[in-house]
C-alpha cells in the first residue's frame, strides 16, 4: 500500500502542476472523487457548447479545464456550492456529474524498461501474439486505424515510428509523447512493427493514434478521458474520420446505470456511448481487482467490449507451460476481474495479459502485466477484423471476436492431443479466449 501512496502523490505533483486548478483526492486512489471538480453536461439542443461553455464560464467565474462538443457538449470546472447550484439551475444544462481519478490497470513492472543496452534487438515473437494465433497472418491490419488512451506514446520509437497517425494530449503542458511507458507497451502490442528488431504487434501495418489522458505516473481523471473520447469521436467514422477502434487500458471504480449515464449523472459513459453510436469500437481493460468487472469503469459499460487476463508462459495453448506468480500456464490470471451479469459475459473476452513483452519509451522494450496487457490484444485483434470487414459496426466486432474464440475447458481446433486448450476451475470465466485464426 505504501507504493501506492507514493505513486499517488507523484500524480497530485503532476496534475496540479498541470491544472493548478486541481484538489486531489486524500487516497488518490483510481475511483476516487476530484473534490470540487465537476463535468458540465449541456442539453442535445445546445447548439454551440463552446460558446455556452464560455458564456456559462464569464457569468460565474469559472476556470474552464475542457470544453467538449463531439462525444457530448459540455465543460470541465472547478466550481463551489454556489457555482455548482447555479449551474445545475442553466436552463441549458442536462446534468452536472462529478469528476473521479482513473488509472492504468497494470500490474509490477519486470526490469529497467530498457532493452538491456542492446540497440534495436532481434525481433522476437512475443508470447501473446503467438497464443493467440496472429503470426503469419496475410492479414496485418492495413488501413486501420487505432486511438490508444493512455500515458501517450513514443513516438519515436524504431518499431512503432512508421505507424504513429497522429495524437493529441489532453494533459495542458505535456505532448502527446510517453511520458511513463505504459501506453508506448499498449501501442507494441496492437501495431508494433514487423521489421526484423524488437517485437511485432496483432496488427503491423495499423496505424496508431497516441491520445494522451494519463500522467507521467499512470493517472488521469475521468475529465480527461473524456477530453481524449471527445478528439476521438470527432474522428470517427460517422464525421468522416479514420479512427475505427480505441484502446483503454485504463479505470477506476464505478458502475452503469445500463442509460448512457443519463440517469446517475456519469458523463463518460455518456461519451463513450456517443462515440460509439459515431462508429468506433472501444476495447477496455477489465481491470485488476479480483472482482465482478460490474463495480470497475469504463469495462462496465454495456457499450464496450471489456478484456480480462488469461497467463500464458509459453505461447502455446493446452497448459503446458511453466507457471506463474499469477496462476498456471493457460488458467486467467488471479488478479484479473471477471463478469457475473449475463449482459457483461456477453461482451466479454479474455487475452494474454501476464508477463508480456513489447515497447517502452526511450526506444526501449519491457515485460509487464494486467488487464492492461489483454485488451490490447483484442484492440489489435479488432483492427484486423475491421480491415477485412470495413463496413463492421462495433457490435459486430464484439460478436466476431468472441465468436471465434476459444471456449474453456474443451480441445480446441484438435490442438491438444488430451486435455483442454484452456481451463477455469474458479468458474469465473466462462468467456472466451481470443484467437485471431480466422479474422
């Protein structure tokens, strides 16, 4: 716990540096509320939501920190009671939600991060990739686009470079480059490239979106995700945008209201149902709690499709790999979260996410694990779905990719001579296991 503690003050540091404005919570811990610090949701029929923003701004002497017009119309301030009551009484208001503290759902990193001062090392097959069957694929993703929300990325990194599209920070003061590693490892897993040093991701040829929302420690607020859902959705396909599929390796504690967050006031999953509803996927991570997946957000949102862990040590489906701090080779790992309700297991899907190798910032590469680490995997997965299936909306990404996958305790594609491919004998996760054969 103590780390924790620390990790968390090394983000109040960073935060009210950037923000000034921002109190941070006494635990800071993920799910926890930003005192004071509100999102502002404005009615459909608010036609310019900067403008009112602004108006809203001058009339109460509020210190904007976003405006948002693409996933929802709306602002993030700091207010007092009496800001807060004359706001929630604009005529031109739906809602005024409260602010909450995200973080990256990784578990204890392996090593420096670097890649033991051996400049651009052999490509190697990273375990994941192989478990799930993405390697030697004529498929590589080509002409997808994929928005990664996180910490940001290298963007100068020699096997992620040549597929950076673009990005965008939503942290005042800091670029959309990496500034922990975090989000540098997601963007490896999904589209690292295939070029002879390194590592190779799901998809090599799709092209990444580094959309900064998490400090240098792993730690943003829903206020920022949402800045980083409104950039995305005003890419989407239905406003004429690249950007197909998100990446969010990221949460906190919360819940759904199963209405887009119309009626308990959350306005990220307001966004992210807009920005869904514009024609993009979100794969999000699970998170890493132990616990039933319906108390953790964004992964309880019926609108996105939510990875738990499995461990994997070997690359190799039917167990027979050493195991692992986490759990033996092909079980989910212990600390991945699971669904209970019939309508979470239904966009439920596990991946690799123990002990995985792939980028890190400074050119470098590193092995970590989480929930994290699995959707990715699915974010990389999808983006090759969508290459051969254009037109694909993101349920039916969702219903692909768990279509073939691979069911718990059977042979699966006559793989094992005895046994199963995958087990569970905690009975807690009956979803399937990725497999990219067939996409």
């Amino acid at each position: 716990m103590k780390s924790v503690k620390v990790f968390a003050v090394l983000s109040v540091i960073v935060l009210v540096a950037v923000f000034g404005v921002f109190r941070w919570p006494q635990s800071g811990l993920a799910g926890d509320r930003v005192p004071g610090h509100y999102i502002v949701v404005f009615k459909d029929n608010v036609s310019d939501a900067e403008v009112a923003a602004n108006e809203v701004a001058q009339k109460r002497g509020l210190s904007l920190s976003y405006t948002y017009g693409h996933a929802l119309k709306g602002f993030a301030a700091q207010l007092n009671n009496d800001q807060l009551a004359a706001v929630k009484n604009d005529s031109r208001v739906a809602f005024v939600g409260e602010d909450r503290v995200v973080t990256a759902f990784v578990r204890g990193e392996k090593g420096p991060g670097g890649s033991g001062g051996i400049a651009n090392p052999t490509q190697v097959l990273p375990t994941g990739v192989d478990r799930i069957n993405a390697e030697n694929k004529a498929n590589k993703g080509a002409g997808v686009n994929v928005a990664v929300l996180d910490t940001g990325i290298d963007t100068s990194h020699p096997d992620l470079q040549a597929n950076i599209a673009g990005g965008k920070s939503c942290l005042r003061g800091l670029n959309y480059k990496d500034g922990y590693g975090h989000g540098t490892h997601v963007a490896g897993i999904i589209a690292a490239l295939d070029n002879s040093i390194g590592v190779v991701g799901i998809a090599p040829q799709a092209k990444l979106w580094a959309v900064r929302v998490l400090d240098n420690s792993g730690f943003g607020t829903w206020s920022s995700v949402i800045c980083g859902v409104d950039f995305v959705t005003s890419k989407a396909p239905a406003n004429g945008g690249p950007i197909k599929v998100v990446n969010m390796s990221l949460g906190g504690t919360g819940s759904s209201d199963g209405n887009c967050g119309d009626v308990n006031g959350d306005a990220l999953h307001k966004a992210i149902c807009r920005s869904v509803a514009a024609g993009v996927t979100y794969v999000v991570a699970a998170g890493n709690g132990s616990a039933d997946l319906k108390d953790f957000v964004p992964a309880a949102y019926e609108e996105v499709i939510a990875a738990s862990a499995l461990v994997d040590s070997d690359g190799n489906s039917c167990g027979v790999g050493s195991a692992t701090s986490y759990g033996a080779d092909d079980m989910f790992a212990s600390f991945s979260n699971f669904a209970t309700r019939a309508l979470d297991l239904a966009r439920l899907i596990g991946a690799p996410g123990v002990s995985i190798r792939s980028t890190w910032k400074g050119g470098g590469y590193n092995t970590i694990s989480g929930t994290s680490m699995a959707a990715p995997h699915v974010s990389g997965a999808a983006a090759l779905y969508v290459a051969t299936h254009p037109g694909a909306t993101p349920a039916s990404v969702r219903d692909a990719l768990r279509s073939a996958g691979e069911p718990a305790n059977v042979s699966f594609n006559n793989e094992c001579v005895s046994g199963s491919s995958h087990i569970d004998p905690s009975g807690s996760h009956p979803e399937p296991i990725l497999r990219a054969d067939t996409l």
